[in-house]
C-alpha cells in the first residue's frame, strides 16, 4: 500500500509560517513535505537549507510553478495579507485550488484588527465586527472569500485571527537598541500581541485537528504598549525612552492609526478547541524568554 506523505505550502512564506513550517516538521511523526511561496530568490536560497522547496509569488502575477504544489497539497496555510485588489491568491489559484483532489485543510491568518475598535472592552470570535481602516475591511472581504470557497469545497477551513506578532528579531529589544522605541501613553490604552512560536505551535496543533472555525489568537494579558516598552528596559538594562503624549508624539499616520483601535481580545476559544495554554501567556514570559537568546 502506497504512503501518503502530507504536503504543507504556505502561502507567504514570512516571519510567522517559517516559524509554524520547522513547528510542523518538528512534531512530525511520519514524513511530510513543506512548500513555500516567497517574494526573492534569496528567500528561497535560505530556504532551501532547511529543506523547504520554495517558488516565488510577489502577489502581481501568478506563477505556473506553483500550479503542481497546489494540486498534490493536502495542508494549505495562507498568510500573505489582501490589498486594494483582494487577496492575491484566490485571485491568482482560484481555479488551482478548486481542483486540489488531496486538499484535506485551509487555514487563513488574519487580524484581530477585524473587530475595530470596542473602547477597551473584550470582545470575542462572536463579537461585532466594524473596522474603519482599509486594512482590516480588505481582511473581512478576504475571510469571507474563505469561508465560501471552504463551504463550497467542503474542507475545513481555519481563520486565525491573529494579535499583534512579536519574537526573536521582532521584539521591542530591537527598536530599544536602534533608539526608535518609543514610550507613548494613552490612557486606558491597550495592545493585543502574540508571540509568534504560539502562532506556530497553534498551527502545528491545528492542523493535525484538522481545526474547523473563527478562532482568536492572542496572549492572556492585552497591555498598555507603554509597560512593555518599561518592562523589556527593565530587564535588559537598556535605556528607558521619554514619556511622550499621545497627543503630541511624533508618529507616523500608520503607526498613529493602530491607536484608534482599543479592545482586549479573548483567547478562550482557540485554547479550548485545542486543550491548551499558550507558551508565552504574556508579555513578561516572552519577553524573558528573547533575552535569554539576545546578546547585549
């Protein structure tokens, strides 16, 4: 009898499905193999040393290449992110994917961004969603396309909406040491973040289950972006940036515009569906958990 051998391809082959890719093959109890869309050849040269066979995708134009990892995939995980023109790669493989025999999951990651803003208070995967930026209403366009395509296919398809993403090489340790940290308050403000190997782990998890549904993934503990900043000087040693005012700081529209948004999002439901805690349940435990790995 043949072994089927699963296949991952990750659409968006960045910080986080890098990171749920080595998850994947890492809890792996039979063979499998992983692919990846990327934006550069030396993207797909770094891939390739961690066996990852790599094709590349910028979102403009579709890439023939890509039309037999699609066919012979039986996980598919997208993470590249719509724009004005939708998401790239329904766009692009629509009729690819709908023709995928061995396609057995999906999974979408998206943004907690979906549900705008709900002045602080918590909100979960049944709660309204009414974004104001483009963003986030370009990523309610792209999980509706989802959900139909999955309906119609009749797979199970997994939306990940995730909180804001930070780890090694993406933390607040790096903006502190470049000297662009900064220290704003806004009262009653706060973030959602996730560290990204709990984005990982969740994936990895997921796709064994086969997970089906809506599902929230951020930490235990929304926090004031102004006490992560104090926490990761504090035990680093590096320098504590000035207060600044919301009001008065000088930021960048983009940056300004995370601000409008203030809710904490509730996590129960992912860590329910999968009988889980998360590795780094706040910001402190992942925080700890970079500087132990950072050289100062």
């Amino acid at each position: 009898m043949e072994n089927i051998v699963d296949k991952y391809l990750f659409f968006g082959m960045g910080y986080s499905s890098t990171q749920s890719a080595r998850f994947v093959r890492k809890h792996a109890r039979d063979e499998l193999e992983i692919y990846g869309s990327v934006r550069s050849q030396e993207v797909c040269k770094k891939l390739e040393f961690e066996n990852i066979k790599s094709y590349i995708f910028t979102g403009l134009k579709a890439n023939a290449e890509l039309n037999q990892p699609i066919a012979q995939a039986s996980h598919i995980i997208n993470s590249i992110a719509p724009d004005a023109n939708g998401d790239a790669v329904y766009n692009y493989y629509f009729e690819q994917l709908n023709k995928a025999k061995n396609l057995k999951w999906l999974c979408y990651y998206s943004s907690v961004g979906v549900y705008g803003n709900h002045n602080g208070l918590w909100v979960d995967e049944n709660s309204k969603c009414e974004p104001k930026n483009i963003r986030s209403q370009q990523r309610i366009k792209a999980e509706n396309l989802w959900q139909d395509f999955a309906e119609q296919k009749n797979i199970p398809l997994l939306i990940l909406r995730l909180a804001g993403i930070y780890g090694q090489g993406r933390s607040s340790f790096e903006k502190l040491k470049k000297g662009t940290a900064k220290r704003i308050i806004k009262e009653n403000q706060v973030f959602n973040r996730i560290h990204v190997k709990d984005i990982a782990r969740v994936t990895m998890l997921a796709a064994k289950q086969k997970l089906n549904g809506i599902f929230n993934l951020s930490d235990d503990e929304p926090a004031p972006p102004h006490e992560v900043v104090e926490y990761a000087c504090k035990i680093s040693g590096l320098d504590l940036p000035p207060k600044e005012k919301f009001e008065d700081a000088n930021m960048s529209e983009m940056a300004r515009s995370f601000y409008n948004d203030n809710k904490h999002v509730s996590n129960k439901a992912i860590k329910n569906a999968l009988n889980i805690e998360l590795l780094y349940p706040n910001y402190r435990t992942g925080l700890n958990s970079i500087l132990q790995q950072e050289e100062f």
